[in-house]
C-alpha cells in the first residue's frame, strides 16, 4: 500500500487533519460519510462525462453516454431511492455498447475516450457498491447539499478557452488523489468490511489521478507544473481550512 500510496502523498501538498479523523469515525457521522461517498462517485462519472461530450465525442457519442447514466440520476433525482429495485436491475441492460467517435477537430479527443471511459465505469460501480453497503447497514440514501470543496476547486479554473480543459482535468487529478489518501486514511478506523472495501478502492482512484494528471499536460502545449503547483497549494488551503459542515472532502471541522 505504502508503495501505492507515495506518489499521491507527493503529489497532494497536506495531509488529511486529524480533526477530520476525529469525526469521520465517529458513528454519528458514517451516515454522512457514505451518502456524500456515494455521491462524489457519481459527480466524478457525470464530471467525465461532462468533459467527453463536451470536448471529445460527437453528438450522437454524446447521447450515448448521456443514456447511460440515465438511471443512476434517475435514481438520486427520484423521490422514493428503491434501493432494491435499482441494484436488482439488469446492469447488462445499461452497458455502454454504442461506438463512440471522436470529434475530427480536437487532435487529442481520442486520447480522451479510453481513460475517461474506464473512469466513468468504475464509478459507476462503486457508486453501486457504497449504495449496496448502505442498504445493508440500514443507512437510507437521501439527497445532502454538496461540501465546498469541489466547487471551491473548479471557482478557480481559468476563463481563457484555451486552457480551461487543462485545469479541469488538473482539478480531476487532485479530487481523485485526496479521495484516495482520505480512504487510506479512514481504513485502519472503521470495521473489517468497510475498511477492507475503502482499501479496495485505493488503486483505481490512485490510477484515476495518474490519469488526469497525463491528460492535462497532453492537452497542454505548455508545462503543467506551475499550474499544478498552484491547484494544489489551493486544495491544501480548503482541506486545512475550518468547514461548517462534515463532507466526505470537507476541511478540518469546526470545534464544537
């Protein structure tokens, strides 16, 4: 794991606080943890997906994946959330299996589709399985108003065209890394099936930032380090900043 896991702290330039710690272990907050969990899963399929259509794939591509994750936003949007009935669907039925074609005028759309694509599954799955958790420890999912964090990231994404998709994906690269270094974090503290659940989640999400990171300096005709520096030195701020509210991603809680 340590090997896994040094590259992220490497990149990432704080670690998790304690205080955070403190209160996501606490049994009063696992509801929290695991709705808001099973939401950033979904928010990081829809933001890949997002960043395909908009940049990579023709319209009818676009369509495809917009009919993919239809059932999954059916599900959070809908006002009962039958667990049952959404796990216990035919998943095959849902299977991305149209041909997806790159727009002709971004040279680099291609090299999008692959990793962002097996993003978008894994996600999707583990969207599923946080659910499927949930469900057996009797933790309802309802709709929670999202942390700061993400937003916080994205307010200082570039407003020049030309570099917005750079920052995006340095944005993804950073969400992912600190997704991974929280579940590495929380695994030692929680019980023998969660912890082992959030340890199996460590290479993907490592995977995910390496990902990100690669596409944004392909995207790039520039060096990427600066603006890396700068995205992290943010991220680390609102991840030591006090937070009003406990988010899977929020910053060091208020004391009480």
């Amino acid at each position: 794991m340590q090997q896994l896991l040094a590259p992220i702290h490497a990149f990432l330039r704080c670690e998790t606080p304690q205080t955070w710690i403190d209160v996501a272990i606490k049994s009063d907050s696992l509801d929290e943890l695991l709705i808001d969990h099973c939401n950033c899963e979904l928010k990081a399929a829809q933001t890949a997906i997002f960043l395909l259509r908009k940049y990579a794939l023709d319209k009818d591509s676009g369509r495809a994946l917009l009919a993919w994750a239809k059932p999954y936003e059916e599900f959070i949007y809908s006002q009962d959330h039958d667990v049952v009935s959404f796990l216990a669907r035919d998943v095959k039925k849902n299977e991305l299996v149209a041909e997806l074609m790159p727009k002709p005028n971004f040279k680099f759309a291609a090299n999008l589709v692959s990793p962002l694509i097996r993003l978008i599954k894994e996600e999707f799955h583990h969207f599923e399985q946080v659910l499927e958790l949930m469900h057996k420890r009797g933790i309802e999912y309802r709709n929670i108003r999202a942390g700061r964090y993400a937003k916080g990231m994205m307010s200082y994404v570039t407003t020049h065209e030309k570099d917005i998709l750079r920052d995006k994906l340095i944005v993804g690269a950073y969400i992912e890394a600190r997704s991974c270094e929280r579940f590495a974090k929380l695994a030692p503290y929680l019980d023998g099936e969660l912890g082992k659940f959030y340890v199996s989640l460590l290479r993907s999400e490592a995977r995910h930032y390496q990902d990100y990171l690669a596409l944004a300096q392909l995207v790039s005709p520039e060096d990427i380090r600066e603006r890396v520096t700068y995205f992290g030195e943010l991220e680390a701020e609102l991840i030591l900043a006090q937070d009003e509210e406990f988010r899977f991603h929020s910053g060091s809680p208020l004391a009480n």
